[in-house]
C-alpha cells in the first residue's frame, strides 16, 4: 500500500472565492507510476445523484517513487460550500495514483466567511 | 432483466444462424436438375416451389428446398424472379450436406445479411444492462450519506461512465435510424416520387382479395391484388399496389380498394420504362408516404443525443462554469460577479407560462383520452360483452382521463386570470444586497381579492428510485416580500426584501439545484388562482479585493 498524503499551507482548510490554494502532496510508492493527478474539484453528497465536478487538474508525469510537490490551485468565485437537508457541496483536491486508482483526499470550505453556509430553513419579512 | 435476457436469448440464436450460414457455405456443389416449379399464393404473399434432382453418394436424391430461410415472398414479383432464375429442366448447381446428402439447397444465404441484423439484441441487452446496473448496483446512491471510503471520487468526473454509455445508446439508436432510412425509407420514397412518371399500361387482374394476418395482437388486413400486362410483347405479372406495404387493422378500407379491381377486369396499371419487371396500381407520393419516415425518430433521437454529449464535453473541457444558472442571452463564466456587467433592473419571466401549462395539459388528456378511446372502439367492434374484469381493469385509466380533463379545463379558466409583470432592481442580485421588486397586474386587477409575494429559495435533489426518476424538494428560505388586500396595491405596486449574505446562491448540476424564486400568489373568488412563479438568480456575494 503505498503512503499518500495532501497537505495545505498552514493547515488552512477555510478559504475564499478567487483565492489560491496551496499545499504540498507528498507519496511513498510501491510500484512506478505512469502519472500522478492532482484534481482541484467538489462534490455533492446527500439525497440526490452525486454530482461531481474537476475544476482543474495538474498532471505530473513518470513521477519518483518517493516524492513531494507543491501546489498551487486558483479558486473559481463559485459554487460556495453548502449544506442543507437534502444536499451537501464539498470542495477538495485530490490525488489519484495511475493505473491503479490509489488516491488520498483532502476537502476545504469556501465561502465568502470560509465557513461552509448551514441551510436552515429561515422564514424572514 | 427479462428486456435483456429476451436480447441474450436473440442474439444467441442470431449468432447461431450466422454459424450455420457459414458452415453450409462450405457445403459442396453438385450439378441438379430442376424437374418442376411453381409458385403458389399463401397467407401472406406467394411462395415459390421446386423440386430438383441431383446425386451424392453414388444415389439420385429430389429435394425441394430453395433455402433454409425461404417460406415465402411477399411480393408475386419477388416468388416470379426465382421461378425465372430457376426454369423447370435446367441445370443448377446445389450445396449439398456432406455428412447427410438427403440435405441440400439451391441457394446459402449469406452470413452477412443476418450479421448486419446482430445490433439490434445488443440494443435490447444494452438497455436491459444499464438498467439492472441502475437499479441494484447504484441503488446506494439515492441515500449516501458519506462518500464511499475507497476509490476517486473525482474518477467519477474524469470517467463519465454515463457519457460513454449515452454514446453507446445514442450511437446505437443512429446507426439502425440512418440504415433503416438508407436502406428502406429512401428506397421506397424515391420509388414513390418516380412513380408519377411512370407509363400507364393496360393490364388485367388476375386476382384481388383482402389478405388477413393473425397474430397474438389480432388480425391485420392487407390489399393482395395480382395483375399482369405486356410491355415490348413480353408478359410481366406484379402484385404491387402501392410501395408502402405492410398491414394494418381495419378490413373497410381495403374492401373498397379490392372492389375497384375485380378479378379478370382490365386496369390501369404504371410501368417503370426503366425495368418494365416494376409496376404499381397506385403511383405517386401519396399520405401514406410518411409511414417509413417513422424511423427518422430513431436517427433524430441518436443524432440529438450525440450533440447533446459533444456539446456537454465540450463546454466541461473548456472550464465553463457549468454549474451556474443559464439564462437566456447570458454567458456563464467563472468571472467575479462583479466584473460583468450589472443590469439596472430586470424584467422576470414566469418560469411556466398558464399558456404552456394548458397546452401540455392539453396535449396530455388528447393523447392519454385518444389511446383510451381507441381501445374501446376496438373492444365495441370485436362484438366483447364489458365483464367486471374488464370493467375494473379499465375505471384507473378512466378516472385518469377524466382528471386530465378537469384539469384542463382549470387551466383553461386559469388562462383567462390577469397576468403579472415582475421588475427586480438591480438586474444582477448578489449575497447579501437589498433589491425591490416592481409589480404591474394586466387584466382586470380587480378580480383579485389578495395579493402575496415572496422571494424562495429550495434544494432539489434528484435520484433514481427503482426505475423511477424522483425529485425531493425542500424550501429554506421564505422572504415575505408583500401581502395586500388593497386594490391600489394589488394593481401596481413596489416592496423592497433583502437577500442574508450568509446563505446559499443559485447552483445548477444536473442532480442537485439551489433554486431562488419569487413566488406570486393572487386570490381570485370561485376561480382557479392567479399563481405564477419567478426565476430569480441568485449569484455569490462579491469577491473579496
């Protein structure tokens, strides 16, 4: 099993629209890799069909078994992390090992507070 | 399961007879003698008979197999070519079985012509596949709580398992819509359009009758008329009326056709002057005519679907923010909201016109009432007595019918309410700013007793359940805009409201949608209600400098 790892800069998990985030993924592989992916991307979980969407990728090449890399993402403004009672938004970067499907994730908020926004039903005049 | 087992169960069969085909076409050849042919009229066309003689095995056998395949032809025309091609006393050559000389044919048909056949199971397995690997594979989906804890879940966008399936299918539904066409609609609508040019002959019915065809779905009628003429002192016979052939219920019509030409009676008839073999009674283009259009539907369908994922592709590849609300004339993009342009007001359109609402309520209880209507024409006609089986089967679909019709009936009335214009300032709502909402009631305003208006915003989750397509709904934001009695007010009128900053903007993805609205509610006495909803784009707040 190889060792997979994503960090943020400062452990920063809360973010903004437009901003960048960066971190550094590091690995420890047991076979050679053709590729290693690196998917900036958010998905929904809850009571509907998963929706997912990769918003950038960064794509390293014949890759050394035991490595780290950092990177850097731009943030899009939208859509905001969200949680409600049918559907949760979550936004994470991701690192997929090819072939094969090893990967590790590491999920974030965005928002305009960089807190993800709470969906509670609000009946206001 | 049983969709696709059925398309297992044909394909096999059909991979069997290609297997067949080509084994006989390893049989080999014998020279034969034809002693004897005819061709003999049957249920549903004409059907060409032989016998011919040839030795294997140091013995004389007779056999009277044209090909394997071979019942009958459709068309005299079609059974006369062979009776041509295979006169009595002349010498052929035969593929006779090896292994059982008792066994032999005048003609292999090709492997090819079934292989072209082998998609169309493939369809039925393919369809019968997606939808059990739907049904109990991705069951789960539908209530996941928490994503799965192995594998990619940015896979799931990177391999869009979904795209390459739909190019399948939609690939599938072109290629068998694009050969029908090819190799039947334009065939026989060239035919028809050459027809009208084609030289009109004397000729002489031979026989005239309604054909009958009994199937499991009742009995089908066709027009079987059998003519011949001479062109350049040669004798040509033809059964072919018009080029759409086939049957259909309902004997009426096609009596009156066969009385027109009595057996024995002169008729006219047209002749193609490039292959005097082809005649027809009823030349021209005719209504009938959009019959072997039907199948452009499948090709439509195939080619929509195709675009519809190419342009899906290719808007995901260029990083448009496809997640966004789409509006009509505006260009999504990832842009900072306040970056674009900023309209100074908006004029809402209603999300569902009462217009659009009784058209497709309309064209629902034509089309649902219709099927009805038929099937009980067709019960009546059959001469059934109503049995409390049938009865009881039937009172769901009534009552169906009967709700549609009140339904349209509501809508209808709905469409004579006064209608709402709505104006939002600004055009562009954001997170957190305060905007007004100008509304103007066309019509006669003052048969509304009540007016109310709120801003809402709800998820909508979609997922499958079962085979079923469900959508859950849930409202988390109310914003009481206004809410009057007053004429005045009802009639014209302007209110502020104020979007939180701390809630959600409008999100679009396939499944999963914030939507923001405003909801118009007017009560109108012992009349349907004036109710009218808004889409309203909420976009996030501005980006921090």
């Amino acid at each position: 099993m190889s060792e997979l790892k994503l960090e943020f800069e400062n452990g920063n998990t809360h973010v903004h629209p437009g901003e960048t985030i960066r971190g550094v993924a590091s690995w420890k592989l047991d076979q050679h890799a053709a590729l290693i992916d690196l998917r900036l991307f958010w998905y929904t979980e809850g009571k509907g069909t998963q929706d997912v969407t990769v918003i950038n990728t960064i794509t390293l090449d014949h890759p050394q078994q035991e490595q780290s890399y950092a990177f850097q993402f731009a943030l899009p403004q939208s859509p905001y992390s969200f949680s409600g009672k049918l559907i949760s938004l979550i936004w994470a970067i991701e690192m997929v090992v090819r072939p094969g499907k090893e990967s590790a994730r590491q999920t974030f908020t965005m928002s305009a507070t960089g807190e993800e926004i709470e969906l509670q039903t609000a009946i206001s005049k | 399961l049983i969709f696709g087992g059925i398309g297992v169960v044909v394909f096999v069969l059909m991979v069997k007879e290609v297997i067949r085909d080509r084994a006989m076409q390893q049989w080999p050849k014998v020279a034969c003698t034809i002693q004897h042919t005819k061709i003999e009229p049957k249920q549903d066309g004409y059907a060409f008979e032989v016998s011919y003689r040839y030795k294997a095995d140091g013995k004389t056998h007779v056999n009277t197999t044209y090909r394997t395949d071979y019942r009958e032809s459709d068309h005299y025309a079609d059974a006369e070519k062979l009776a041509r091609r295979f006169p009595a006393s002349s010498q052929q050559q035969c593929f006779v079985n090896p292994s059982n000389p008792d066994e032999a044919v005048l003609e292999v048909q090709s492997p090819a012509k079934m292989s072209a056949f082998l998609p169309l199971p493939l369809v039925f397995i393919l369809i019968g596949g997606v939808f059990f690997y739907s049904v109990w594979f991705r069951r789960d989906r539908s209530s996941i709580t928490a994503p799965s804890p192995t594998g990619p879940i940015s896979e799931r966008a990177v391999n869009s398992t979904g795209a390459r399936i739909g190019i399948l299918v939609f690939g599938i539904f072109f290629i068998v819509g694009a050969s029908i066409m090819v190799f039947w609609t334009i065939p026989i609508e060239r035919k028809m359009l050459a027809s009208s040019h084609w030289r009109a002959t004397r000729c002489k019915i031979l026989s005239s009758r309604v054909r009958s065809h009994d199937s499991d779905d009742g009995t089908t009628y066709s027009v079987d008329i059998l003519y011949t003429y001479k062109v350049n002192g040669a004798s040509y016979t033809s059964d072919c009326y018009s080029f759409v052939g086939g049957s259909s219920s309902g004997s009426a019509g096609k009596v009156t056709v066969v009385q027109q030409y009595r057996t024995n009676r002169p008729a006219t008839c047209y002749v193609n002057p490039d292959n005097p073999a082809e005649a027809v009674l009823k030349p021209g283009w005719s209504a009938e005519g959009l019959l072997p259009l039907i199948p452009a539907v499948f090709l439509l369908v195939g080619a929509g679907g195709l675009i519809g994922i190419y342009k899906y592709r290719r808007r995901k590849r260029s990083g448009e923010n496809i997640w966004a609300i789409k509006r009509p004339g505006v260009e999504t993009s990832i842009a900072a909201p306040h970056m674009m342009p900023i309209q100074k007001s908006i004029t809402l359109k209603p999300a569902q016109t009462a217009r659009v609402r009784f058209f497709g309520l309309l064209i629902f209880a034509i089309v649902w009432n219709g099927f009805i209507a038929i099937a009980y024409f067709v019960w009546r006609n059959s001469g059934s007595q109503l049995d409390i089986c049938t009865g009881l089967f039937m009172t769901p679909f009534v009552a169906v019918g009967i709700g549609v019709v009140i339904g349209v009936i509501y809508s209808l009335l709905a469409l004579m309410n006064p209608s709402a214009e709505i104006e939002v300032t600004p055009g562009q709502l954001t997170l957190g700013t305060q905007a007004s909402v100008r509304w103007l009631i066309n019509g006669r305003a003052n048969r509304i007793t009540k007016l109310t208006i709120r801003v809402e915003a709800r998820e909508e989750a979609t997922y499958q359940r079962g085979t079923r397509t469900t959508t859950d709904k849930n409202v988390f934001q109310i914003i009481a805009v206004t809410e009057t009695s007053s004429p005045m007010q009802i009639a014209r009128g302007e209110a502020k409201f104020q979007i939180a900053a701390n809630t959600m903007h409008s999100f679009n993805a396939p499944h999963n949608k914030i939507i923001w609205s405003i909801k118009l509610a007017g009560e109108i006495p012992n009349w349907p209600d004036l109710m009218t909803e808004y889409a309203l784009e909420v976009q996030p707040t501005e980006a921090r400098s």
